[in-house]
C-alpha cells in the first residue's frame, strides 16, 4: 500500500490509500503535485483508493483541469421593531443555474449580457428543491417587498480575489414565511436570469422585518 499525505486548502490532510502494492510513476507524480481546493476535489480524492490506476489518472487529469464554482448563502432577520438580529449563518450552499453559467459564457463572448449585473437579491415562499434548470423562484413575494415587486440592491465586494460577495437587505411589509432566495440581473419582480437559488428552513418575517442575505460566489480552479 502507498499512502500520500495532501494539503487541503492549507487546513487538513487527505490520505491517499492506493490499494496495490506498487504505484505507477506517472500517477505518484501527479498525487504529489496536486492540492486539492475545494470540498469537491477533497471527496473526489477519497476515492482514488477505489479506483485502478489507469482510471485514477484520467479522474485526476479531469478534476485538475476544472474551475469549481462553490456557492454559499448566510441570512440575518433584523426585527423591525426591536432591531434584534437574529444569525442564521450560513443556511445553503446551493445551487448555480445552467441560465447563470449560459449567461456568464455569453458576457465573455461580450454579447448583451453584463455579468456585474448579479447583485439582486429575491426571496420567496417556495419550498421545492433547487434544480439547475431553474430560472426563477417557485413563488417569488411581490407587494410583500417595500417598495412593491423590487428585489433589494446588494453591494458586492471581493471578500478574496477568487470570491464575489453580494450583500442584500429585504424589508417586507406583510407577513412572509420565506424559504428561498435569489441572486438575480434585474430589480423587479417580472424577470431577470437567475444566477443562483438556494432553499432553506422557514424564517418568519413580520411586517417591518428585514432579511439581510449575504451570497458568496467561490471560484477556484484546478479542483
């Protein structure tokens, strides 16, 4: 058996468990190079001690040649009564759409697309599981946002040079129970591509409550 200790992310160690008695040269060499970034690369490497080798080096030339794009959601409800905040830290890590990535692709291109437009952040009322063909929320509040059918303006940062931070904050003026969220290219309600769609566990807003959502977007290449 070979094992090879890798850095993840300059945190932990993952064990590389070959099972065989010998290691091709070819594969020793590229295990020792690589360091894996992402949650994805540290699971796909717990699978090499499963695999033949042959197969083993083409999964590794795969994973090293890809740009993972991880997403995160954090949400604060700020009582608009007291000003309490309540922190639910991050709440998803889900889920990019295929609309979002189309739309990235076509704005490289330098079509009509703009993608410093993904700063409008939507929240809803649906509860159905996030998909990559979605291009909308299931059931989007409309007059509940104050003002009526606009989503709030986040304010983007980049918190690290490979990771884009948007910071909105909905005020909503009628009871919601919301259960998703939204990162969208337009203000208003009637449209917009959608970037990313996360669902979460019910958070009650009374009227005059606010909902700070913070969404982060990890672009990280080589896996």
């Amino acid at each position: 058996m070979t094992t090879h200790n890798v850095e993840v992310g300059g945190r932990e160690k993952v064990r590389f468990h070959l099972l065989r008695s010998w290691v091709p040269e070819e594969l020793d060499a590229k295990l020792r190079k690589w360091n894996p970034k992402t949650d994805l690369g540290r699971i796909i490497s717990e699978c090499f001690a499963y695999l033949p080798h042959d197969l083993a080096v083409e999964l590794l030339d795969r994973v090293t040649a890809c740009v993972v794009i991880e997403s995160s959601l954090a949400l604060v409800h700020i009582h608009g009564d007291t000003g309490q905040r309540d922190d639910y830290g991050v709440v998803s890590r889900k889920l990019v759409t295929t609309a979002g990535v189309n739309y990235l692709a076509a704005d490289m291109n330098g079509g009509a697309s703009d993608i410093n437009l993904f700063k409008f952040h939507g929240i809803g009322t649906g509860t159905t599981a996030e998909a990559i063909g979605d291009t909308a929320l299931v059931t989007e509040i409309t007059t509940q946002y104050n003002p009526d059918n606009t989503r709030a303006t986040g304010a983007g940062t980049n918190p690290s040079a490979n990771v884009y931070q948007s910071v909105g904050t909905n005020t909503v003026d009628a009871s919601v129970a919301a259960t998703e969220h939204g990162l969208f290219t337009q203000a208003a309600t009637a449209g917009g591509t959608l970037w990313d769609r996360s669902v979460f566990t019910v958070i009650n807003l009374s009227s005059g409550d606010s909902l700070q959502s913070t969404y982060q977007a990890t672009f990280t290449a080589g896996g």
